[in-house]
C-alpha cells in the first residue's frame, strides 16, 4: 500500500508557578484610600498554573512539489 499522505500530531503541556519574589508594594486603583498593598509572594494576575496545547499537521503530496 502506498501512502498518500502524511500526519504528524503534537502536544505540549506546561507548568509554571508565577510569584512575586520580590518586596513589591502597590496602590488598588480600585480602593486608593487603603495605601500600598504588599503584594510580595501573591501570584501573578493572569498567569495560569497549568496550559496545554495540541496540534496537528497533514501533509498532501501535489504534482507541484
């Protein structure tokens, strides 16, 4: 049997354990009036523990190359 095409599939995952390491104070822009807020140790805004990812590629031979 001849092939005819080709697939290739891929998949990743990641971890990462974001903190603030550093003495880091800041101000809620949300509640000025509570003064800075020592933010050092906290986890980063928006940054997710764990990601994944899949993918593939399928590859077709043409009379062009």
């Amino acid at each position: 049997m001849r092939r005819s095409a080709l697939l290739t599939l891929n998949a990743g995952f990641a971890y990462t354990q974001s903190r603030i390491n550093q003495q880091l104070s800041l101000i809620d822009s949300r509640n000025p009036f509570a003064g800075p807020q020592d933010v050092t140790g906290r986890q980063l805004a928006y940054a997710p523990k764990w990601t994944a990812n899949v993918g593939s590629i399928y590859t077709v031979p043409t009379s062009i190359g």
